[in-house]
C-alpha cells in the first residue's frame, strides 16, 4: 500500500503545473501557500527545439529537473511555483545543464535572481539576454573583450585527461617582429582570463595588463597558455584527491582527476606549445586561482623540474580535507621555485579559512626550505575575478620580474 502512495505522489507532482517547495525547517507544505508565475523572454538565437528549466535553492539546483520545466507559450516560457509566505527563492534560467545558463547583457555572468513570497499572487516577467554555450562560442548578443594577439585552438586533445578543451594563447606585442623567445605561464579556468564576455563575473584583464606593462618596459615578453575549463569537471580535474566526506554538496563526490589534467599540461600541451612557438622551455610558470590555485601549486611540488614559479590566488587549499598540506610535507623542500600565494579577507562563506589556510600554507614552505615564497593578503578581498584582475600585475611583475 505505502508502494502505491509513493507512485501515485509522483504522478501528481509530474503533471502538477506548480510544483511545492520546501520550507526554512525542511519540511513539505501543505496549505497557507502563495502563487508566483514567472514569463521568461529568450534572446532571438535560442534553439526552436530548446527546453527551459529554472533552477533554484528549492531544488537543489538541479538545471534539468523536469517538475521545474517551463511551458512554451507563443514566444516565452511559463511557469507557476508556489511556496510558503516568507520563502526566499533564488534561481537561474537554463537550458538544461550549467553549460547553457543564462548570462547577462554583455556575456556576464548574473547573480541568481531572488524572489520572496510575500501573501500575494505575483507575476513577473524576466529577460534572459544570453545563454553561456553562445557566448563562450563567441555568438550571442555580446561585446569581447581581448586585447592584442591571441590565438585560440578549439578542441585540443589532451590525451592523460583524454578530453578536449579550448586553449588560448597570447603572445607579446613583438612576438611577430622579433626572433625572440618568451617564458611561458599557463593558466587555468582559460574562459575568465582574457575575454568578459565568456567569463565567469568578469575577466582578469591578463592581456590589458601584459600590453601595459611591455608598452611600459616593465617585462620583455611573455607567452600566456590558459585552458578552458571543464565546466561541470572542473572540481574533479583541478583536484588529485577525491572528496567524499563533505557536507558541501557541490564538492561531494568531487576531485581525484588532478594527476591526469597536470599530466596533460606537462605531457600533451606543453610540447605542443614548446613546438609551435619560440619558448624559453626551462622558464615556465603556472597559475590559478581557487580551485585552479590549489592545482597550480599541486603541479609545481609534483613537477618542479617544469614549473619554477607559481602563482596560486584565492586558493581552495580546504578541498579534500587540505590534502594538498599533507602532499606538500611528504615531498618536502622540491627545488628552488618561485611561489607567490594570494588571499582575501573575504572569501567565500568561511573567510577565516581561506586567510588562515593560506598563511599556514606561506609558512609550511618556508620551514620546508623554499626561499622565494611571497604572500599577499588583501583584506578587502573577495573571491571573484575583480580581486584576482586588480593583484594580476603585482603577482606577475614578482614572478617574472626582469
């Protein structure tokens, strides 16, 4: 009997127009609820075939979850929810994955959308201006952002990962002019690094920044690899350890790809990099920030003999219970290179974490031996591209100083 209840909830919930939230105390509601309907207008390019889903707090923001699936009406999207009165609902428009999230004006990515219901039956209408997929293809209703010249391999195989991603690469303003070779950086989550418009909240401005400081003659060049990241990958593949005893939900499961996606820098791109333009091979560097800090300063301990510097910004040195401090003490004093660690004041929801994390970790490597670690503190700092743009030019100038 309970079997068929179960079934019979189900088929309610499917073939519901609305679909119940759940209240602070976790529990169903039953009755006392407000009626929100949400019209979303889609950019002109959207697919005729698209189907779009908005994700939230109240379904643990799963992007495809069909009870969450708007209706298409002539030439917009519908949905009614319904919840207690008080509850807060934040969401994002989707197509289906976080691949295809909706992105603001210029490419940007949005803040979630908040919505509290308020003893009142509400409509309101929403734009959806891009979605993430067109403006990372460089289509959309969108204005790029790069500076200089930069060329972008679409699809590069990196056989340890055995995947393919988009590679960007910038070269100095002389490169063409000169017979000159040129140290080289690799960066990681490639989509922020150079472009706003297929960032994450906004670019780190590294070829602004690195066309200034040459017009300036304060470095003679360098060469900048960044590589897109994978998108719902990218905490496996920036992390060696896998993490499962967590109560964050989105990093559960997650990590445990890191030693192929280093691989594959070492073993598939930088080879192909070091073949196909003039590279000073013993002078390269690695950087990242968050996740990506943690991978950069992972790489350097498993690869000194290829990475002399590193530059590890806002670094998730928490993720798989600080394993990463447990690696660092097992392979000890490495070799002589360069580390420069950055952090905030405010980052993330436990600032306090990041900041101590960071210095311990600035502290461990000294007493290991390493004589060139630099640590920068920002305590206005928080966690997002704005902070890792407005400290990009200090770190690379310690970095790469002439």
């Amino acid at each position: 009997m309970k079997k068929i209840i179960i079934i019979l909830s189900i088929v309610i919930l499917l073939f519901s127009s609305c679909s119940y939230f759940q209240n602070n105390k976790g529990t169903a509601i039953n009755d006392k609820y407000n009626y929100v309907t949400i019209i979303v207008s889609v950019p002109d390019y959207t697919p005729n075939d698209s189907n779009i889903y908005i994700a939230g707090n109240f379904n643990n923001w799963n992007p495809v979850d069909e009870l969450y699936k708007l209706k298409k009406e002539k030439d917009k999207y519908i949905i009614t929810l319904k919840a207690d009165p008080g509850f807060t609902m934040e969401y994002k428009i989707t197509r289906g994955n976080w691949e295809t999230v909706e992105k603001g004006k210029e490419g940007e990515e949005i803040s979630n959308r908040v919505y509290t219901f308020d003893n009142k039956n509400n409509t309101i209408e929403i734009t959806v201006y891009n979605w993430r997929d067109f403006v990372e293809k460089g289509e959309g209703n969108v204005k790029h952002t790069l500076t200089g010249n930069i060329k972008i391999i679409n699809d590069f195989y990196l056989k340890e990962l055995n995947k393919k991603r988009r590679i960007w690469i910038y070269l100095p303003p002389d490169y063409e002019t000169s017979n000159k070779k040129y140290p080289v950086l690799y960066m990681h989550d490639g989509q922020n690094v150079f472009d706003a418009a297929t960032s994450f909240v906004g670019e780190w401005e590294v070829d602004e920044t690195l066309e200034k400081l040459f017009n300036e003659g304060k470095t003679n060049g360098v060469i900048i690899v960044a590589i897109d990241n994978g998108g719902n990958d990218r905490l496996n593949e920036y992390s060696p350890w896998k993490w499962d005893n967590t109560n964050i939900q989105i990093a559960k499961g997650q990590g445990g790809e890191g030693d192929k996606y280093v691989d594959s820098i070492v073993y598939s791109l930088k080879p192909y990099i070091d073949s196909n333009f003039r590279t000073i091979q013993e002078d390269t560097g690695i950087m990242g920030s968050s996740m990506g800090g943690l991978i950069s300063l992972y790489a350097a301990i498993k690869y000194p003999e290829i990475f002399k510097k590193v530059g590890a910004l806002s670094s998730a040195f928490w993720f798989a219970d600080n394993k990463i401090t447990e690696y660092a003490k097992d392979r000890g004093y490495v070799g002589d290179i360069k580390v420069f660690l950055y952090v905030g004041g405010k980052e993330g929801s436990d600032p306090d974490k990041y900041k101590n994390d960071t210095i311990e970790m600035a502290e461990l490597l000294k007493n290991l031996g390493y004589k060139n670690v630099n640590l920068l503190i920002d305590e206005n700092g928080v966690h997002n591209e704005s902070y890792w743009a407005k400290h990009f030019e200090e770190i690379f100038l310690w970095l790469y100083s002439k």
